[in-house]
C-alpha cells in the first residue's frame, strides 16, 4: 500500500513546520510504487509536493504522460523516443475498446475526441488545447496528434477515395515543415520555438473519414526579421536557404560561401530544423512548383541583403543620409564590425538587395532615406530627409512588410491545398498550438501579447472546468463542496479590462498626435491602474517599465517601443515601391488596389481610427475563443523538466513553478470529486431506456408512457414527471450493472460508483459511463441474438417450404419426361419390329422364288471374255444403281429370263462384291443352256445387325462403318454353278 502523507500545506505554507524537503522525505517510504501512479487522482494526498514525487518518479521511468483528471500532463523527454510515437501504438489506441484504460498518452486523448465526435449522445466538435511554456513540447505533441488523426480517420474502402484520402493526410502533414520552417526560430529556452500561433482544424465527413484541413495563425512576431536578441537566432528558413541550397542556387541568390549578414546571427549553431530539402519536398507537395519556390527564396535573400544597409549620419538635416562603407558598417548598437569580404566590391548590398526583389535601385535608396509628409486641407506633399534611425526603421519595416505578407500568402496556400469543400464535412477536431508563457530579460509588446493569449487560454479553462463545472453542481441541487482555485480574472482585467486597461492606454497613446514618451506611458500606467494587485514596479529598474503579476509568474514588460510597435506605422510610400517590383511573387503579394491608393489619401475630418497590433490580436483571439466555447475542449499540460532541454535532468524548483502557475493541483481536486460526465434526461433516457431489460423486478415505471408519445399535449412539467420514473427504472439496474463488471478479485470494483440525477442532468464518472455502455451492449447483443435467431429460424423453414416444393416439382416433371421417353422408344421399336418383319418376309419370298421355281432361258450369244467387256457410262451407272439395290441384283442375277448374258454378269460381281479389275483371278459361270441350278451353297460370314439408337433389339448399339461399294450386314451367298457333265 502506498503510504500516505499528513501535511496538506503547499510550498509556501508553512503551517506544519515542514519544508518542502521535509515533506519529500517523508514521502520516501511509497517511492517504488509511484511509477505505477498513471493517474494523479490516486495520490494520497494530492498536493503539490506529492504530485511532483509522482511525476519525478514516472519521469525517472521514461513514463512521460500522467493523466490529472480532464487533464494530461506531458513531461518533455528531450530526447528521441521512437517507439513512443509509433504507428503500431496508434493502431492499438484506435482499436482498443477502452482506450482509457491504457497507459495515459496523447494518443488515447486522441481517440477519445475522435470517439466523441462518433458518439451517439452528443455529437459535437472538439478541440485539443496544448498548452505549457516555450520549450515545453507543444510544438511536437501538435505535430504526433496530426500523425495520429492522419492514420485513424483516414479507412476509405474504394481504391480512389483510398488515394484521396492519402493525398489529404501528405498535405496535412507537410504543412507542418513548411509552417515550421517559416514560422520557428531558435530562442533562449527552445531551439524549435513556434513565433505565432496556430489552430488546426481536421475536418471530418459524416463517416468520421478526414476530408481536409484549414489553418488559422495569430500574432507572427515579424520583429525577428529585423531583431533577434542574444544567442537567439532568425526563423529557420533562413539558415536553410544559406546551408542547403546548392552551389548554383547560392550563386543565384548571391549567397556566397562564408558571407556573413546582420540579420543572421549564430549561423554556426546546426539544429535538427535545418533540413531545407524537407521544406522544399513539403512545399512541393503542398502545389508550390520549383520556379515558386525558387522564387521564394530570391525574396528571402533580398531580405537578408537589405539587412546589410546601414547608413551613416548626416551632418546636414536638410541632406539625406548616406550609406556606410560596406568594410566599414557596423550593427545598431555601434559595436560589431561586420565584414564582407567574399561579396564584390562593385556589388554593394543595396544594388545586390534591389536586383533580388527586382526594385529599382534608385527609387529604393530614395525610398529608406526621405519621407513623404502630406499637410493641410490640400494635401500638400513634402519630402523630408529621414534620420539615420529613421532610416533603419524605414528598412526594417520594409523587410517585416515583406515577410508578413509572403507568411500569410504561405498560410492561404496551405489552405487551398488541404481546406476542403464546406459541403463534405460535417465536424471538426481543432488543435490549438499556441506559444507558451515567456519571461525574457528584456520584453516588449510581443511578450505581452502572448502571455495576454495565456491567461485567456487559462481563463477559459477556469471558466469551463473549476467554476462553471462547480457552479453546475450547485444549480442542479448536487451535494458539493466547492474547491478553492487560483482565478486570474484580475489579471485579465487589468490586461484588457474596460473602461481602462494596459491596452486601452497603449492604443490611446497610438491615437494621440504626440510623440511617445516611455517614462510618460510608464507614469500614466502606475496612476490610472495603481488598484490592480496585479500591477507592480520595479523601483531597481533604470529602464522605464512595469511588472503584471501573471497566473504563471510577474513578468516586467520595458515601456520603451511599446507605443511603435503598437502602431506598427507602414509608410506609403513602401508600399508603392514594392507595387512597382517586378518580381512575380511580389506583384502578388503586392497588388495594385485603386482603393488603397484612396485610401491612403483621406481628408482629415474623416480619417479612420488606427488599427493597433493589440486590437487585431484581441479581435482574433476572441474569434478563436468563440470556437473553443462551441466544442468540447481537452487540456494537454506540457511541462518543461529543465531550462537547459538535458534530457535524465528534473528539476524540482522549476517543475514546481510550472505545476503551481497551471492550477494542476485544484485540477485534481475538482476531478477526483466531481462528474465529468453530464447527459440531458431526455438523453439519458433516449440511450439507455433499453437497460431496463436487465432489470429482474417488474416496476410500475416500466409500464410509464413512452416519452415520444403525446409530445404534442406534454408540457415541460408532465414531460419531466414521466421522465422521473424512466430515470428511477435506469438506476435501479445500476447495482446489477457493477455486480456484473466486479470481479472476484477486485472487492473495490463491487461498490456502486457514485451517479446523481439533478434537476436537469444525470451526472457521473468515467468509470459509470463505461459500465453503462457496457450495459447497452450488453442488451443490444442479446436483441441482436433474438433477431438474428428469429430469421435463422424464418429463414431455414422457408429454405425447406422451398426445398420440398422443388422436390415435389422435379419428381412430376421426370416422371412425365420418362413416360414421354419409353413411349417414343415403345413406338420406334414397334416400327423397326414391323419393317423388318415385312423386309425379311418380302425377301424370303424373293429368294425361293428365284433359286428354287425359276429356269433361266438360254441365250445363243456365245460369251465375250471379261477383259474385253469394255462398259460405257450408262453400264457404269446402272452397275452403281444395282449395287444400291443389291437385294433386287441378286435376284436378278439367278433369273432365267429379263436379263442378258453380260449384264448378268455384271450383277454377279456387284452381288458378290468381286474385284472388276482382275477378271482372270476367278469365273462365274451362269445357267444358260444348261438345265438349272445344280447347288447354292452359303457360307454364314457373320451374323445379321440392324442399327437403331436406343433400341432394345440385340446387337442394337454396334453401327458397322461399310465402304463405298461393300455390302454388310447379310451373309454373301456364293452361287456355284456346275454343269450337267459334271455331276
């Protein structure tokens, strides 16, 4: 068993005498079993210092997900797990029955919001909320949830929508690079850290199948083009574009071997983020060709050559500045002398930076060093010469003019690559990387900004989690007490609160026609807002500034450039000369507008108010909180072990600072007490209404009306009275339910969970919730078992109804066939029977008629010999006739009259199928003169057949196969004849 501890008192409470090392040590005795904790819920007592234990143990584990209630929290390795975020993992997430009851990950958040969005109870969008500090891993658990999504909500059946689907999961996935790429840069506490924010929304069709995607970015800090602070660098494309392009490529962009440019510091730093040909294939897949993207990054160069202008003061205000000595240039603070030496001397970098962005080089010059005033009712112009800080303003606002426009252009072709049609999706999974919570020696508007965007992500979080979820309990009548958490709604008050707030007096210095003063804007600050708690100053500071107390920790924020960058002034006349570029990418991202050109030149009484940098940012982070309050929000907490990104490296001060800023422990709290689950009567009963088959006992509310029934006459209090004792036969199952989930093992399993019906709402755990589904199934699968029993059934006596009709039919039809058969087979052997008797009759006659009563004639004609018998074509034709008729022939050949001596002959041989070819071989000898017959002998050669097919006679299936002249079938009948002088 796990030892628990007594001491309730967090770091800074004291009451128990303790330090938090006492506390920690005291914890010891339970340390081997608090790997296995993978829920914070079950720390014994939760606070902070035994929830710290438990995730410095897990930690120490390689266990780097622990559940916290509705929350995840997320401990950064730093260092590769492969096998961590494989795909076999997310396919055993997917398919899981009770994801929950795995090991916590952010898979298993996953699915539970991709399962959600298939629920049948409450169909709705949901929404993953990454939150932390900047190093924290948000970036990467963003980047594994779109892997995770791209492989579970992608199972088409068709080969071609198979491939669509694959099309869609390449893009979404290598918008991650390209975004990356242009978008992160190394900082002080992160080597990947995303300078803007982003929300991706996976869109999902009504099969739950990921038709497309869209992209929504906040606030890019477009400052670092221009400014990077120390041991900082630029986004990462540009260290791509100077280390993996090739030769070639370097020599287009004028990007030689070595060159070193301002805008580019710690270019020997080499991080895993500097893979330009993973851009360059990303962006490729996105529908960006290579000229494009070529072209890109020209632009790119152009830029970096622009960061190498630097101009010298003027000694005349009335003459413009003129530019430094490229040898001979130095940084803004004056100190770093920056040489070029591989760069031609001919080819200074404004020439370079013009030929690039195919600017004039001239108009460019002019451009950075005067500027255009317009005055008066007539709008009269003037040019002034423009300082050499003016300048450098000038520069930078042209290079972060130019990067802005070409992140957005990347953003909306993004879009129109994986943004699908609004027609095929019906739901959405949104992913919120946001950047995390910043405190930097030095920080300005951009720091404000984001951690602005921090306290309303924790402030929607308080509001739809610890209050709203507490007030809830409270209006539906539920036993509760309430659980003290840190609100930062002071903080946002004196952030963005009305009527006065730190915003609403920068953007009144942006509208004021004055000049900005810091110590001005810093007095104006402390006086007006000096009842904040969460205001503060530092009176140690040289620096005009102010310190808010934030939910995470004070931050001072310097004075100095705040109202500027606020402003974020773009001269007109930079955006006129990049309308004349020449460049492709440029026309598009620069296009000429007549309303602009309108615009640009209002009278003075109905000038427009200026839109600030906070208010485009508070307009789109309350458009962004207005989807997040439509969807079904989940909480991933990322903490950062470290600073230093050492991976084996926790740090408890550190961990603790981030647990205490978070609210985790009021988190826990409210989880391990409350009810997460909250379904609608009508709901509730509408699913689960089918639970009372389990029920043993007859109540009299199973026989209440249906709800359905009547709707029209119920009103709202009828309607909930039938309601109550639906809901009392669905509760009543609920004992059953956990007896039959509780195993023998398990005693604690046995106990009810807790489940209360309010006024409203049935509320309950996870745990219930699952007993309940299990329920349903369970009564759904024995439904199922009926019907599919019920149409066995049906099915197998209609099988044998029709399998006896068949037989019955079958045996009528072969019956009849068999009868329809003999009877033809009775008649034709009938037939065969009565011709043969009349052949053979008829032939017999023949027979001794002629061998026995008939006297052949003689014929005075003296013999020719047989070889001189020459046979014309008429004694050939009727030698074929007789051999046709041969019964006639032979006959014929024994008749004493009606026939000559030759033809006789010839009727003998065709009887006695004799050769006529050889006539010496043999003799025939006819009965002339002579008296008669002496003998007729026959010698039986074989026996009679007759052919008919089928027939019962004997020897009825032989067929004899005769040749042309032969004669089968009878016995030959050898006629000798001898004369009288013989015998």
């Amino acid at each position: 068993m796990l030892q628990q501890v007594n001491g309730h008192s967090s770091g800074s409470d004291a009451q128990g005498g303790k330090s938090l090392r006492e506390d920690l040590q005291e914890f010891l005795g339970g340390e081997a079993l608090l790997h296995e904790l993978d829920d914070l819920t079950k720390v014994n007592p939760v606070t902070l210092e035994t929830v710290l234990r438990c995730l410095q143990a897990r930690y120490a584990a390689d266990m780097f997900y622990t559940s916290a209630g509705c929350t995840l929290v997320a401990l950064n390795p730093f260092k590769p797990v492969p096998q961590l975020y494989s795909p076999a993992l997310m396919r055993e997430y997917h398919a899981a029955p009770q994801p929950q009851k795995l090991r916590p990950h952010i898979f298993a958040v996953g699915e539970q919001t991709y399962r959600n969005v298939q629920s049948l109870i409450e169909p709705v969008n949901q929404s993953i909320i990454v939150s932390g500090e900047s190093g924290a891993g948000k970036t990467w658990t963003s980047r594994c949830l779109m892997k995770f999504y791209a492989v579970v909500a992608a199972s088409p059946t068709s080969l071609e929508s198979h491939k669509i689907a694959e099309r869609i999961e390449q893009r979404i996935l290598n918008s991650n690079p390209v975004m990356e790429a242009f978008g992160n840069a190394c900082t002080l506490r992160n080597n990947n850290s995303s300078r803007f924010g982003k929300f991706i929304q996976l869109q999902l069709n009504s099969a739950q199948q990921m038709t497309g995607a869209a992209v929504q970015t906040y606030l890019l800090e477009k400052t670092r083009v221009t400014c990077q602070a120390s041991s900082e660098r630029n986004f990462h494309i540009f260290y791509q574009i100077c280390k993996g392009a090739s030769v070639d490529e370097r020599l287009q962009w004028h990007l030689p071997e070595g060159a070193s440019f301002s805008w580019l510091p710690n270019p020997e730093r080499t991080l895993e983020e500097d893979c330009f040909q993973v851009t360059r294939e990303a962006m490729l897949h996105l529908g960006i060709d290579i000229p494009t993207q070529n072209n890109i990054f020209q632009v790119l160069a152009g830029l970096l050559h622009l960061g190498n202008i630097w101009f010298a003061d003027s000694k005349d205000e009335a003459q413009s500045c003129q530019l430094m000595d490229d040898a001979k240039c130095e940084n803004k603070d004056g100190g770093l002398c920056i040489s070029f030496g591989h760069t031609p001397r001919e080819q200074g970098s404004i020439r370079t930076s013009a030929s690039l962005l195919q600017l004039p080089e001239d108009p460019l010059l002019e451009t950075l060093q005067i500027r255009t005033i317009r005055a008066g009712r007539q709008q009269q112009v003037f040019q002034k010469p423009c300082s050499r800080a003016e300048c450098d303003t000038r520069r930078d606002c042209l290079a972060k003019l130019v990067y802005a426009r070409l992140f957005d252009w990347l953003v909306s072709v993004i879009n129109s690559s994986i943004c699908a049609d609004p027609d095929s999706w019906t739901t959405f999974i949104g992913l919120l990387d946001v950047y995390g919570f910043e405190s930097f020696p030095s920080n300005s508007l951009e720091q404000l900004c984001i951690n602005y965007a921090n306290e309303k992500l924790q402030q929607h979080f308080v509001a739809h989690y610890l209050r709203a979820q507490q007030e809830e309990y409270a209006v539906e009548g539920l036993d509760w007490s309430f659980v003290n958490y840190q609100d930062n709604q002071a903080c946002l008050d004196l952030i963005e609160g009305s009527p006065i707030s730190i915003c609403s007096l920068i953007n009144e210095e942006c509208r004021l026609n004055r000049p900005s003063s810091a110590a001005q804007l810093q007095t104006r600050i402390e006086s007006t807002l000096a009842g904040s708690p969460c205001l503060g100053h530092n009176k140690l500071s040289r620096e005009p500034s102010f310190i808010v107390v934030h939910y995470a920790g004070p931050v001072q924020y310097h004075t100095a450039g705040l109202v500027e960058k606020n402003k974020d002034p773009v001269p007109p006349e930079l955006t006129r000369l990049l309308q004349q570029s020449q460049d492709p990418l440029l026309k598009v991202l620069f296009p000429m507008d007549p309303e602009e050109k309108s615009q640009e030149e209002p009278s003075g009484q109905s000038r427009a108010p200026v839109l600030t940098v906070v208010s485009k940012f508070k307009a789109s982070l309350e458009q962004l909180l207005q989807v997040l309050h439509s969807t079904t929000p989940h909480y991933i907490r990322c903490i950062k072990p470290n600073s230093q990104g050492q991976a084996h490296t926790f740090l408890q001060e550190e961990v603790l600072s981030q647990l205490e800023a978070c609210g985790l422990v009021e988190t826990i709290h409210i989880s391990a007490a409350g009810f997460p689950i909250r379904i609608p009567h009508q709901n509730f009963v509408e699913r689960y209404e089918l639970l009372r088959r389990l029920c043993t006992r007859t109540s009299p509310g199973s026989h209440s009306p249906s709800p359905d029934e009547g709707h029209s006459e119920w009103s709202p209090h009828t309607k909930g009275a039938t309601l109550q004792p639906l809901l009392q036969d669905i509760l009543h199952t609920l004992p059953a339910l956990t007896q039959a989930a509780a195993t023998p093992g398990d005693p604690a399993e046995a106990t009810p969970v807790p489940v209360h019906c309010g006024r409203t709402k049935v509320f309950m755990t996870d745990s219930m919730l699952e007993l309940l589904e299990c329920g349903r199934a369970q009564v759904l699968e024995q439904c199922a078992c009926c019907i599919q029993g019920s149409w066995r059934r049906h099915r197998h006596r209609k099988q044998e109804r029709q399998r006896q009709a068949a037989t019955l039919i079958q045996a009528a039809i072969r019956s009849w066939l068999a009868r329809k058969h003999i009877q033809r087979m009775h008649a034709a052997a009938t037939a065969i029977k009565r011709t043969w008797q009349k052949w053979r009759i008829r032939m017999a006659f023949l027979a001794s008629k002629e061998l026995d009563g008939v006297q052949e004639k003689h014929v005075s004609q003296v013999p020719l010999p047989l070889g001189s018998l020459l046979l014309p074509q008429a004694q050939t034709s009727l030698l074929e006739a007789i051999i046709r008729l041969w019964p006639l022939g032979l006959v014929l050949a024994n008749a004493a009259v009606g026939v000559r001596g030759f033809q006789r002959k010839l009727v003998v041989w065709a009887c006695l199928q004799l050769p006529m070819g050889n006539p010496s071989s043999y003799a025939v000898q006819t009965a002339q003169e002579q008296a008669g017959v002496t003998s007729i002998r026959a010698l039986p050669q074989g026996s009679i057949k007759f052919h008919c097919r089928k027939s019962p006679l004997p020897y009825a299936d032989i067929c004899p196969e005769p040749s042309l002249h032969s004669v089968t079938g009878f016995n030959q009948i050898l006629l000798e004849r001898h004369s009288l002088g013989h015998m």
